[in-house]
C-alpha cells in the first residue's frame, strides 16, 4: 500500500493520539496536498518546524500500528468481506455484506 495512503488511512485511527501540531501537518502535507512551504507560511513556523512535525507525526503513526494492529485487522477484514461478497449469489446476504464493508 502506498505510505501516503497508509498514513492518511493511520491518522483516521490514530489521529486523536497525536498533538494537534503534529496532527495538522499530516492532515496538511497527506491528505490536502500542502507543501512544506505552505504549511510553514499558514501555521506561522519554519519549514525545518514543520518538517519535525511531520517525521514526529509519522513516527508516532507507526509505532501506534505496530503495537495495536487496528489498521492491518481493519483491512484483513475488508479483504474477507470482499471474498464473501463475491462468492455469494444471495443478493440479500451480498446487500448486508456490503453494508459492513
């Protein structure tokens, strides 16, 4: 999986844990596209703070996944769900299997 992706998908489980700082620059640099330098100039620090903030972030991210597993259970179930989905041929029960999905 890209580490973009991952990330943005890591601060949806784990975003609450972070400093709002960190959780910022994330959110910024990962899902709404931001540069360093624009993330800089609209939080009023260096480039360099907001640098740390995001390798402090990142860090965080992953080390919270390495212990919990949330997001590697989450899409293990995902991928089950997805087989069931297609090898059922009752609509309803793929309706309800979609609905979890």
């Amino acid at each position: 999986m890209d580490k973009n992706i991952r990330l943005s998908m890591l601060l949806e489980l784990y975003g609450k844990l972070l400093t709002p700082k960190q959780y910022d620059a994330i959110d910024f640099y990962y899902n709404q596209n931001l540069s360093l330098g624009e993330i800089a100039e609209n939080e009023g620090i260096t480039r360099q703070g907001v640098r740390k903030n995001l390798l402090e972030a990142e860090k965080n991210l992953f080390d919270y996944e390495s212990k919990l597993h949330f997001l590697d259970e989450r899409l293990a179930r995902n991928k089950l769900l997805e087989e069931l989905i297609s090898e059922t041929k009752d609509s309803k029960l793929k309706e309800k299997l979609q609905r979890l999905l």
